[in-house]
C-alpha cells in the first residue's frame, strides 16, 4: 500500500476550492487503496504554527519548511502538496518525492505590482523541485512551464467532479446565482450589477449569491435594496450548495481569473449552464457548458444572461453538453487510478 501525506494550508470543512479538491481527492485514493494522512493549516487536520506575518498560508508554509518533520510523522513514501494562491509553499529539498497540485499561480491572479506576486520567486522554486506538478488544467500547466518546470514533469489533472441524478424540474426559471469567495477578484460587484439589472428588467427574475470574504457586507447590503428580489445566503453547507446549484436557470462566473472554474463544472454536473468572463481557467472548465464574453463587458454579460434566461431549450442543450464532459473527463475513479500510477511512478 502507498503512504501518502497531504499538505494543504486548506481542508475539511473547506473554504475554498483547494480545500474541496483536497476533500475529494483523499476519499478517491482512500477508495483506491492508497493510505492518506493530511497536514494542513486550517481544518480538521490542523497542526500548530506561530502566526507571524498576518497571512495564515504564508506562516503555515513557513512552519512547515522550518520543521518538515511534520511532513514525515506517518512514514510516507512522498508528499503531495496543494499549492497556488493561498496554498502551501514547499521550498526547501526533502527527503521524499514531492508532487505538486497547481491550481493557479501567483503570476495568474495577480498583477505585476500587486504584493503577493513577490511569493511568485517561491512558488516556482516549489515547482522546480518537484518529482511531477499535476496542473488543474491547461492554462494552468503552461504557466508552470513558463515558470522552468520541465514539460516532463508537468501533467494535466483536473479536478473530480460528483455528478449527482439531475431533474430539470427542479430548475426555478429566472433564478441566477452567484457562488464564491466574496472578493474583488471573484468578480461579485459586477455579478450584482448584473442580477439588478435583470430583475430591475423582469419581475420573474430573481438572484442568489452564496460565499464569505471581504465583500460579504457589500453583497448583504445590495439584497437587503433588493426588497427580496435578491437573497444573500452566505455560507452554506454542501447539500445546500448542491441544492442551489439544481436549482438554478444559471450560474454567473465574473471571475477576473481562474485555476479551472470549480463552481461552473460543479454547476454543469448538476444541469446548469454558466453564463462568465473568458479567462483561461474558466474556458478551460465551461466553454462547451456555457457562454463566455470578454472579461470585464458587464453588458455582454447580461445581454448573455438575458439570452440564456429567455431561451431554456438552448441552456439545457448547453448544460447537457458539459454534464457529459463531466462524466466523460471528471470522475474521481479515472482521477484516483491517474494519481495511484503517479506516485508508483515517482516513487519508483
């Protein structure tokens, strides 16, 4: 049997994506007979580290490079990381094979002069000591390539996506939804400009956002203005996300970037097209399961929206289509075998 230690600053109950791909791929591999044991820096699997520059991955990362004993403490044959923005930074040589999860990278999400692109030099030094950088998509690989990670050890795995029984009944025409972190980044300004035009329009529509952050307050504000016509859910657990994610006539995605768009393949698992910003990770994820404008055109992105809302047949033909792209490139057994042979691999 294969040891394998995780080490994710994310993890169970998660609060993003990382911590949602950490979740499922730990099930999948226990399924198939591989032995996890999780690191991490928040979660159920928490270990302690001194808080010292205000940023919990950073110090977390930090700790973990100082005592990389934590690493070893179950007599693992290597370690798997999950790193990107708001991961973990393994920079240091260890005594074990390395593979790296990407989900994004500094350079991708953020600006040239933005503080936390200075954590890119790190980054790449994490990437260039690994036995193998498994990219979340194909956006993502190339810009770990550009990095000077070898093409050899770079491989695509996208994320594992559940795809529960889908009944089109359930779908409340007129209801859009907003789902993710409630930051700049994310897009949630432009998501409510979008959901207050259209119901402003139209009295059938109504509009969701589900999330926390920084901007859950600007969200709160806007559907309490709403008179009820927008709801601000907060944060929700996963049968309610599942719920909602069902429920749904479409999924808006203004995300200024994307590793690959977790919350649009969970919304075309459950019969729901999106309706987003073309960024590399998201066309990557739904270009075939939804539709995509420039990123940035709020209004191509609620005359997209208005269109998909007013013409059911065509949002069910697209969300079919990226329900079985799902199915077909998604499922956790293929992912788990993929990542078994992977660590044979690496550990020779």
């Amino acid at each position: 049997m294969i040891r394998v230690t995780f080490a994710s600053y994310d993890d169970d109950p998660a609060v993003g994506g990382q911590g949602v791909v950490l979740h499922g791929t730990r099930n999948a591999l226990r399924r198939d007979g591989v032995h996890v044991h999780t690191v991490s820096g928040r979660g159920q699997n928490q270990v302690s580290y001194p808080r010292r520059t205000g940023r919990a991955p950073l110090d977390f990362s930090l700790q973990v490079n100082r005592n990389r004993l934590i690493l070893y403490r179950d007599a693992p044959d290597l370690i798997h990381a999950f790193g990107g923005p708001g991961g973990v930074l393994i920079w240091r040589r260890l005594l074990l094979p390395l593979v790296y999860t990407a989900h994004h990278t500094y350079r991708q999400a953020y600006a040239r002069r933005h503080l936390k692109r200075a954590l890119g030099p790190l980054e790449a030094r994490a990437y260039r000591r690994a036995a193998m950088v498994l990219a979340v998509s194909p956006s993502t690989a190339s810009a770990v390539h550009a990095m000077g990670v070898a093409a050899s050890r770079i491989e695509v795995i996208p994320p594992g996506i559940d795809t529960p029984p889908v009944d089109g009944s359930v779908h409340e025409p007129g209801r859009i939804l907003f789902v993710g972190r409630l930051e700049a980044e994310k897009g949630i300004d432009d998501a409510l400009g979008v959901m207050r035009a259209l119901v402003a329009d139209d009295a059938t529509v109504r509009g969701a956002v589900i999330g926390a952050g920084r901007l859950a307050g600007h969200a709160r504000a806007a559907a309490a203005a709403s008179r009820g016509r927008i709801e601000f859910l907060g944060s929700v657990d996963a049968p309610t996300l599942r719920s909602e994610l069902a429920k749904a006539a479409l999924v808006l995605m203004p995300s200024r970037y994307e590793g690959i768009g977790l919350v649009g393949l969970e919304a075309l698992a459950s019969g729901t097209p999106v309706v987003g910003y073309d960024v590399a990770g998201l066309r990557d994820a739904v270009s075939d399961g939804g539709m995509l404008v420039a990123s940035g055109d709020r209004q191509a992105l609620r005359a997209q929206a208005a269109r998909l809302l007013a013409e059911p047949a065509r949002a069910a033909e697209l969300a079919a289509r990226g329900r079985e792209r799902i199915r077909r490139e998604h499922a956790w057994s293929d992912i788990a075998a993929r990542l078994h042979e992977i660590y044979r691999r690496v550990t020779g």
